[in-house]
C-alpha cells in the first residue's frame, strides 16, 4: 500500500498533477471518479492525461489536447499509444457540429489479398502478425496535423514538445507496464536487429524510467515539418529502412501519398439520448447502433441490471450485430456497403424476429440478415473535454500490444500489425477470433475493418457522455453496456464503467464474461437456456467523461489497469 502511494506521489510530481482530490482552484486533480469544474482528459495513462490538461490550462482546447494527449501516449503509452499506428478522432465542437477524423491505416500499394496465404492457399501463420508485412501504413501522425490545423488553438509546436519532453526525461513504468515489457522482451530481442528503448540488461521493475532518445528525436522532427517529419525526410527513409531489413512492403510512395479521411458522423437516438459515433471502416459505430436499437423495444430496467433475460437480449443483438459485420462492413471506399441499411430501424426489428427470450439462438443458423437493396486487443481510447464544451472522442491502436513488436531502427517507434484486421482470408478467424468475408479482403490503399467505437451522447441537445473503448471485438460490446449501465441504469459514469462485462461476437458461440461480472445462479439460468458461457481476463478499458447537470466533468477511468482522469 505505502509502495503504492509512493509511486502515485512520484507519478503525480512528474505529470505535473497536484494529486487534489475535489480540489476547486485551477491546479490540475488527478485519480479515478473525479470531478472537475472545467476541463478534464480521461486517458491510458496518468502522464498523458496530465499533459492534455496542462494543454487545457495553457488555453488550448479540446482537439490541442487530444493532440498533445495523443503524442504523449506514444511515449508513455507504447502498447497501444503510438505514432506507428491509426485510429479514428470523433469531435463534436460547443456548438453542437460533428466532424470525424478517420487516420486508420492504409495497406500498402504492393499488397495483395492472398499475400498472407501459402502456395496450398492456407494461411501462414505469423505473417500479418509478426512480421513487417504486417504493418499497415500508419495514419496517426497524419491525422493529429489535420485535427489540429482544422480546430487547434495553440502552435502545432507547443502541442508536440510535452511528449518530446516525456521521451527524453522518461517516466516511471507502472507495474502493469513492466510486467508487459518484460513479457514481451524475447518479442522485442528475436525482431529488431538493434537494441531497442524496451529492453534492459535486467527486467522491468515499477518505477523504472523509461527514456527514448530516438522517439524524441523522431517527435522532433514531426513538431518541426510537420507531415513532412513523418512521412518525408528521414523518418520516412528510416521507415524505408526498417521495410528493407524486414521485406516489407511500404514504400517511399505509400508514406507520401497517405491522407487521413473526413467522415460524416452517423447516430441514433436511444430513450432520449442522441449516440453519435462513427461509421467505416469501422464496424464499430454500425453495430452499437445497431445493438441499441435491437434491444429498445424490451423493458431492460425493469428487467434488472446483468439479470438473466437482459444478458440474454443484449447477447442475442451482440450475436446478430457481429454476423451482419462479417458480412456487410468494410472500406466504403472499395465496396458498395449497405451501411445505412443496416441501421434501418425495419431492418433492426426484422433481424430481433428470430429472438426467442427464452431460448439462446445457435449462431450457425444466424447467418448475416439481409438488408434491402444489397446485392490484443490492444487499442487505447481517450476522452477529451474543454470549459467551453468542445468534446474529443479517440481510439486509436496497433492492434496487438507493441504492434509487432518491431521498433523502427534509429527512429524509435513501433510498428502496427493491423493487417491482420483485414480479412487474411475470408471465412478465417483474425487474432480476435473474428470471421471476415470478401467485403474485408486485403486490398492496395485499402483501409482494414475495425471495431474501435469512439462515441459522443448528446441530451437535450447538450453534450452529455464522450465514451470509448479498446478491445478489439470487445470494443463496441464494451462502450453498449456503459451506455446501458448509464442511460438505463442510471449509474454515474464512474460506476458504469467499472462494472463488470460479458461478450458475445457470433463465433466462437459462447459469452465470454469477466470473473464475478455474473453470478453463479444467472450463468445456470443461462445454460438452461442454452447459452455456452467460458470466464475470461478483462473486457475492455474505458474511459469516458460525463457532464453532470451543473455543467461540472465527471470522469470515468477504467478500474481495469492504471486508466486516469485528470481534470480542473
Ligand atoms: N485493431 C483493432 C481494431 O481496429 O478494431
């Protein structure tokens, strides 16, 4: 307990926190379950959600913090924060209008879909896992300039130089992250040819400082050229580099002509709240509204929270949402996707039909419904909101924790794996066990089908909720039940989003569910009915913001790991 509080304190004094509870002057509060007055950022970590804050207080707003916050989980955050990956920016400004930044990853221009098979046609594996052909072109860097020369306030300069600062003066590692380090040291030694910022002569401890020279010379560069720091000049040659030891596939040409998306936001509205959240290439978006509207017409609160009829319900939508992705969703830009179809509210009551409350539905004889006119889950999500109300909702991801564990030489970030978010081949389970078919096939300057959700709740026209999660397949199931827990429940976000969670992605057919999250009587009743349900680590890590009534930020930081809020 005294190790732990020392760790806060020495994490606090170098995030610049003054770890005061409640407190109402303009110094920063830091923890979980906090409220703040004015701005407040909810990330992976306690450093980059310091760093968004400390941006807030200098007079930037919501998408300069959500930037700075960006850059600096690249440094504290490398799991899953990152430069060397993509994602999706949802913001909604104070004034209501919506704009969605889509810097997901590209597959290279020499791609092709059967570059993942053997000369039998079976998949190698490995392959869009492991190795350099794994790595998508990476859109974060791109996609950060955008957000910030759209809406920034403050220099790009100043929005980059916090993470610089964090790279060079390191920090401490969290228990958490050490153990991962270190479960990944063999990962980091087997792939990289040089000896990277991640590996020590001995192992990981907490409180250790990780410190990376070579990021923050990369940082550097972006800060000073912008785009051309990343995707020109010597970082590009150093990708080009790393690409040549690895027989990989992305080239000068890729970096140059890759281009962040604007996106339309879609939503629904769900008893009174109005859920804005993104359409593809993630599936994310399509299937949390589908998932809501699928389950509206049923009386989950009187139901009871996690009773057996509302796991049921919310399983049988998960189970057809996740069928129809398999199917329907991917890059709209290389395939005529029935998105919009699929959110129909007749399709949505057509597809629940089949739902028998009392009986689990066999997924083999849910196929994908038909709407009319067709012929590691490592990831991170952070919450960002200003005094004025300008609200940012990001996910953004490597795919696997570290990626592919392969650290671009001399420039010091690591690479996605998101390749294997396409499908590698159709009808064959991704690292999430997920099926894909044609729809996400491996294409050049393709965008991969994800799941990430970042999602924004407006009430009465007013910001109420920015949500999200990591998770992989979990990600949308993850962000549903905190919106259930708190539009139906009436739960603080807090509380929404500690409690526990289930999962059920079509195939595999069983719910997967954390320990304790459904007690042993209700998972009996759920076998009677003919679920199959297996227990499981975590599900999902969320962080989201809630606006109370008075306007005042509450934040939701996931108990899952050491998620914060910090706040003013
Ligand atoms: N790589 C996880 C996702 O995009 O869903």
């Amino acid at each position: 307990m005294k190790k732990y509080f020392l760790y806060l304190v020495a994490l606090l004094i170098l995030a610049g926190c003054s770890g005061k509870r409640g407190s109402n002057d303009a110094k920063s509060i830091e923890g979980r379950d906090i409220v703040a007055d004015s701005g407040m950022v909810v990330s992976a970590h306690p450093q980059s959600s310091a760093i968004g804050v400390k941006i807030l207080q200098k007079g930037g707003n919501a998408i300069d913090a959500a930037v700075a916050t960006e850059f600096a989980l690249a440094v504290c955050y490398p799991e899953a924060g990152n430069i060397g990956g993509g994602g999706f920016m949802l913001i909604r400004t104070y004034d209501g209008k919506t704009d969605i930044i889509d810097f997901r990853e590209e597959a290279p221009s020499l791609a092709t879909r059967d570059m993942y098979l053997d000369i039998k046609g079976n998949v190698t594996e490995g392959a869009s896992t492991d190795t350099h052909l794994a790595s998508g072109v990476p859109g974060t860097v791109d996609g950060m300039i955008l957000a910030h020369s759209r809406y920034g306030k403050l220099p790009f300069r100043d929005v980059v130089q916090p993470a610089i600062e964090l790279a060079e003066k390191g920090f401490p590692v969290t228990k958490e992250q050490a153990a991962s380090l270190n479960s990944n040291r063999t990962m980091f030694i087997e792939r990289n040819s040089a000896r990277t910022a991640f590996v020590r002569d001995s192992l990981w401890k907490e409180g250790d400082i990780l410190i990376q020279f070579d990021l923050a010379e990369t940082l550097k560069r972006i800060r000073d050229y912008g785009r051309d720091g990343f995707y020109g000049g010597k970082t590009a040659r150093l990708i080009i580099k790393e690409m040549h030891r690895g027989n990989g596939i992305i080239n000068e040409n890729d970096l140059k002509e890759y281009k962040s998306a604007s996106r339309n936001s879609i939503s629904v509205d769900y008893k009174g709240y109005k859920v804005i959240t993104i359409p593809p290439p993630s599936g994310g978006g399509i299937m949390l509204i589908q998932l809501l509207q699928m389950i509206e017409p049923y009386p989950v609160r009187d139901w009871g929270f996690h009773s057996t009829q509302v796991i049921h319900l919310m399983v049988e939508a998960e189970r057809r949402a996740f069928a129809d992705r398999s199917e329907y969703l991917g890059d709209p830009e290389f395939m005529k996707s029935p998105f919009c179809k699929l959110i129909d509210k007749k399709y949505i009551i057509h597809r629940m039909t089949t739902f028998d409350p009392k009986r689990a539905s066999q997924s083999l004889t849910i196929k994908p419904g038909s709407p009319e006119g067709y012929s590691s889950e490592e990831t991170t999500h952070f919450s960002v909101v200003d005094a004025d109300g300008n609200a940012v909702s990001v996910t953004t991801t490597l795919n696997n924790t570290f990626g592919n564990s392969i650290v671009v030489d001399s420039a010091g970030f690591i690479l996605n794996n998101e390749m294997d978010d396409f499908s590698v081949k159709p009808g064959f389970p991704n690292m999430y066990g997920m099926v894909g078919g044609e729809i996400n096939s491996v294409q050049p300057g393709k965008r991969m089908l994800s799941s990430m959700t970042p999602t924004i709740v407006e009430k009465n026209g007013r910001l109420s909720l920015v949500v999200g999660s990591p998770g992989g397949s979990t990600i949308p199931t993850s962000v549903f039940q905190v919106l259930v827990n708190v539009i139906d429940f009436d739960m603080s976000i807090q509380e929404a989003v500690d409690k526990g969670r289930f999962h059920h992605q079509w195939l595999p057919d069983y719910i997967s569910y954390e320990k304790n999250a459904i007690d042993s009587i209700t998972v009996c009743k759920l076998n009677e009915m003919g679920h199959k349900l297996k227990s499981r680590s975590s599900i999902g890590r969320v962080n989201a913001i809630q606006i109370l009534p008075d306007g005042r930020k509450s934040g939701g930081a996931d108990k899952r790991s050491y998620n914060s809020s910090c706040g003013y």
